[in-house]
C-alpha cells in the first residue's frame, strides 16, 4: 500500500438524520479530509435511511444504508428477538459492504458494531473513538435492551466491551484525563474534538451578561448554577445570565429560579441556530456540569473570547482550561468557590479582558486544520506498521 495514495475511510455511525453531536464532529472532519487530503470517505448508517444528513456533507461523500432498523417500534415481548435478528443482519451486510468498499480503515463511533467489528473480513484496519468519558459509556443506564437485566448482567457487558476494546488497533479518546481511566487497555490515543465553526464576533467584554449552554438534564449541574447565581444576584443586579438549552429539567428549573426571586436576572433561553453570536454578546461563560465527555461548548465559548470558569469536573476542564490564564476551574460540585470565581470576574474588568484575550489563544489548538493533522497522523502510523509488517 502506498502512503501518498488517498486514503479510502468508512465511518460507522447509526444515522446522519439526528441532530447530535457524533455527528456533527463526523460531518467536520469527513468534510476536511476530504477537501484538503482528497481522501474518499464512505458513512455506513443502520437507521433513518430514508432522511437527508442534518449536518452538510461534502457531495463526494457516500452514504451507505444498511437498512436494520435498530430503532423501529416493535413490542415489548419481540424486542429481544428482534434485537439478535437485527444484529445477525448488521453483521452480514457490514461485511459484506467493507469487502465492497475494501477501505484503509473502517472507523467506529462506538455503537452496537463494536461486538463483531473484529470478525469483519475485508482487512481494514480498526479504529474506535469515543466521544464520552469511561464512566458514562460502560454505565448508560439506558443502554438499549440491558435496561431490562439484571445488575450481574450489565456487569458481564462492561467486561465484553473492555475486551472488545482491547483487540482494536486504536482506541481515541478526547482527552487526556479520560486516557488515564481506561488502564486495562495499552491501544489509547488522545485526539480532542475540533472547533465547530469559525466565529465572526468577539465579545467586548462590555456586557454585564453570564452564558451558559446545555441540555436541561442533570448532567449539566444548571441546578447548582443557579443556586450560584441566587448569590451573584444579591450582590450584582445590574448582571444577567442567560442559560442557553432545552430538556426535560425546563420546568424544574424554572422553578427553581422562580423560588429564588432572581427571574429578573436569570434566563431559560431556548436553543439559537447561531450561539456564536449569543456568546459574543456575553463577557463570561460558566460550565456548571457534573461531567462532560469533552466540554465543547467550553472550546466555543473561548473562540468567541469568552474567559471560562468551569467546574472540575470529568473529563474535559482541565485539558481545555489553563487555570488562571485563560479561564478558572473550581472544584467539581463546589458552588461556594462558583460563586468567588464568578465574583471575581465580575469585580475585575481588565483580569477578564485578559483571560478573554488569553482564550482566544488558546484555542487556536482546536481548530479544525490542527486537528485533522492528529488525525492525518495517526493514519499514516497505523498504515506503516501495518506495511511493515
């Protein structure tokens, strides 16, 4: 194989159709590579075959449906059946579209291909990336059919996908911190998720306005943000924080706010299509969650030249944030030290414009031409040890 040859590169993914951010990332990078490397990139779905991509593809880029249907509605009583009936048929007609295809490398977002990947039969090599943290993908709750068993099972599944995990030829994480946790494993790589667009305002630091943006879901700690916020409100009035989301917790939180007298301070906004423009309008940006796969919005937020003030969380923080720089951490769940930190950027005009400024920097490491090359990288690494072989 000749390494200056373009690279052929299947993504597996369950569908384009969803606004998440797999797919977004996906989008960005499957578009870069192709136009800046010439590689030829392939996207194989199992579900919503029938939906445009939500996100723009670049038109070179061929989507292949493999038709399963993990997500059609059947009754309770047949799921299980349908279950090993639908994996049956995605692991016949995976196979049969790589030996198609017959790619460099085939890559996983970490779904249901991750259990037969390894018995795929076209030669590709194996690459899986995860865009959440250790403790969230062996401990989702609601992981398809294992929400129906009991404990010792879901135990006996966390076991497989570690040694799943193991027999990839690399597994990417996001960030270091999250490296650290999966120590059963020697095949880590860290590539962190790129900058998701090229902002055309900076803020001026003039506004007395706090952003934050997340889904309403315990995760994101908007509840312990808010109870940060009851204090900044007594002491700043003229200072608004507007929460930039939507999700099951709206009406929770409302409440929570309309409890603590600060409605006229604090704002559940919904979603924007541009959030560029919302951060550059704001002077700081808070994250409040109690943990992140990555923290993107944190990256966002900094290209907009916001100064962060994040909990500690993991994982994500503490590999975006240089503490004291260009943003400050507060230990996870500590809402006393939430509000110092925030007190003290609000007290501090010019310390503010510094980390702002500082940010702008900093996050010029996450963007997407710096990125793709981690990425450029680590496929030639892994084509070389392969030829060397």
């Amino acid at each position: 194989m000749i390494l200056n040859k373009p690279l052929k590169i299947v993504y597996c993914i369950p569908s384009l159709a969803v606004v998440g951010g797999g797919q977004r990332i996906l989008a960005i990078k499957a578009n870069y590579f192709v136009e800046k490397y010439g590689y030829e990139i392939h996207v194989v779905i199992t579900d919503n075959g029938d939906k445009q991509p939500y996100f723009h593809l670049h038109p070179s880029i061929q989507v292949h449906n493999l038709d399963v249907n993990y997500d059609r509605v059947v009754p309770l009583y047949r799921r299980f059946f349908s279950y090993f009936y639908n994996r049956h048929l995605h692991k016949k007609r995976l196979n049969k579209c790589l030996k198609q295809l017959n790619p460099d490398f085939t890559v996983l977002m970490l779904r249901r291909e991750l259990s037969f990947i390894m018995k795929m039969t076209d030669g590709s090599i194996k690459i899986a990336e995860n865009h959440f943290e250790k403790h969230s993908y062996l401990n989702n709750a609601n992981y398809g059919l294992l929400r129906y068993f009991p404990k010792f099972i879901w135990k006996k599944w966390q076991k497989k996908q570690i040694e799943c995990l193991k027999k990839i030829r690399k597994f990417v994480v996001l960030t270091y911190e999250d490296a650290e946790q999966w120590d059963e494993l020697n095949n880590v790589a860290v590539i962190p998720n790129p900058l998701t667009f090229i902002p055309t305002h900076i803020s001026s630091y003039s506004s007395k306005q706090v952003i934050a943006v997340g889904r309403y879901v315990h995760q994101k700690g908007f509840d312990l943000l808010i109870s940060a916020w009851k204090v900044i409100a007594s002491k700043h009035k003229d200072w608004l924080l507007k929460i930039y989301g939507d999700g099951p917790l709206r009406e929770a939180l409302q409440q929570q706010i309309n409890d603590a007298g600060i409605w006229d301070s604090c704002k559940l906004e919904f979603p924007v299509k541009d959030i560029a423009e919302k951060y550059a309008e704001s002077s700081i940006f808070v994250l409040s969650s109690r943990f992140e796969g990555f923290g993107l919005v944190i990256v966002e937020a900094m290209a907009c030249g916001l100064p962060v003030i994040s909990f500690d969380c993991p994982c994500g923080p503490k590999d975006i944030i240089m503490n004291n720089k260009d943003g400050m951490l507060v230990s996870s769940g500590d809402v006393d030290g939430l509000v110092r930190q925030l007190l003290y950027l609000i007290e501090h005009d010019e310390r503010r414009k510094q980390m702002g400024n500082s940010a702008l920097v900093n996050v010029q490491r996450y963007k997407i031409e710096n990125i793709a090359i981690l990425w450029k990288d680590l496929f030639n690494m892994l084509l070389q040890e392969k030829n060397s072989k």
